[in-house]
C-alpha cells in the first residue's frame, strides 16, 4: 500500500448520516478506485476514475457519490447512510496500464 | 459480464504441505488481466502477480507458482512448502483494464505450525 492514504480508519454512523471516506495518493497516479469488501463476496468496485475530472460507475455505486478535482484527492461520499452500507472500503490507485494497482489500508464502516 | 468463482471457501493445511488455490473465471474480452492478491489477517492488500491473456507462461516467484490455462479459464495459485505466514485469504481478480477488478469470493488459507 505504497502511498496510499485512507481516512479514517474506523468510523461508525446513524443511519441517515453523511460521511465522506478520504484517499489520497502521492505518487501521481493516474486511475484511482473504491471497492467495498463484504463477507463472502469479495471486493466490488463502486466508482473508479481515469484522471482529474473524469468518474465512472463500477458494479455497485447506488448510494455513494465520487468526484475527482485533483489527481491526489478520490473522495467517497455517502450521502444517507444505510445499514447496508456496513462494510470495509478499499481505495486503490494506479500509474498507467502497465502497473498494478496499489490498495490503500482501508476504512472499516459500521452503520447502525 | 465478468465473473470469477473461487470454489474453495477454506482450506487448512500443516506446515511444509503444499497447497493449491483453483481460480476459474469467466469474460467474453479478448484481452484481460488476471490477478492473486493476499490478505493478511491485519487486512490490508497485497499484489502478488498479475498475469495478461496473451502471456500464458507460467510463473514461480520463490514458494510461489502460477498456472494459467487459457483453454480451461483458469488462474491457478500454488504456494509450496507452506508456512504459518502463509495463513491469509486470497482473493483471484479479473478486469479488461486492470483499473475495474472483478474478484472472486476469497479462499481463507490456514496454516498449522
């Protein structure tokens, strides 16, 4: 997890609360992600991004919004927070094609 | 659509066997990639390899191989003379671009000293 930063680490909501799951990257990277990983099943990718400005849906974005302002910053916001919504979220980033991508520590979310 | 079935949810073994994780999966791109991350029970990801469809060698990185059968769909992570910290779950990931993974389910893999 070479330069990826996620805050915080642990957070727990009431339902109906907004929150705002931070990523941050140093290394210039030009694609970043947000996967959830729930019991059973996985990761699964929520939005990702090709660069500053440009966001896209993965396989589950309904209650979760992205922006990409700076090539740093891939913010996650949840806007009405549910009990499904109880996961782990990973944030990962990547240079270009010929590179892996590189996964933050994650964010262990609780919603009651 | 994409798809990737990890069949074995654990697997437990003792020290110095060898053990191997099946990873089968499913696209309809011509090319793709293929990936094995680990999971430490600390929770954090880490690569391990990454594999694209036009290179179907295999690969042996220390106690570790890979076997990757274009004919059959499959992805296949071996770890030689397993150790305890070893003990993780696995997790086999699929994308046409490797910035959209889709993983499989994960296996858990213990290793008893």
């Amino acid at each position: 997890n070479a330069g990826v930063t996620q805050t915080p680490k642990f957070q727990v909501l009431k339902t109906g609360q907004s929150m705002t799951l931070q990523c941050a990257q140093d290394m210039n990277h030009e694609y970043m992600s947000w996967y959830r990983q729930d019991p059973g099943m996985g990761l699964r990718l929520i939005h990702y991004s090709v660069g500053a400005g440009i966001t896209d849906q993965g396989e589950v974005p309904n209650g979760y919004n992205v922006s990409r302002s700076t090539t740093e910053d891939f913010p996650l916001r949840l806007l009405s927070a549910a009990p499904s919504q109880t996961s782990v979220y990973f944030c990962a980033s990547k240079r270009d094609r010929d590179q892996p991508q590189h996964f933050g520590d994650g964010t262990r979310l609780s919603i009651l | 659509a994409q798809k990737v079935t990890q069949a074995q949810t654990e697997i437990s073994v003792v020290e110095k066997e060898d053990v191997t994780l099946d990873c089968v999966y499913e696209t309809r791109d011509t090319t793709y990639y293929l990936f094995w991350y680990k999971q430490p029970p600390s929770g954090e990801l880490v690569f391990l390899i990454r594999r694209n469809s036009f290179d179907e060698q295999n690969e042996i990185s220390g106690r570790y191989s890979w076997n990757f059968q274009k004919s059959t769909s499959s992805f296949n992570f071996t770890i030689t003379a397993s150790q305890v910290v070893d003990s993780a779950v696995y997790f086999c990931a699929l994308g046409a671009n490797d910035y959209k993974l889709s993983f499989g389910a994960g296996t858990t893999v213990t290793v008893r000293a």
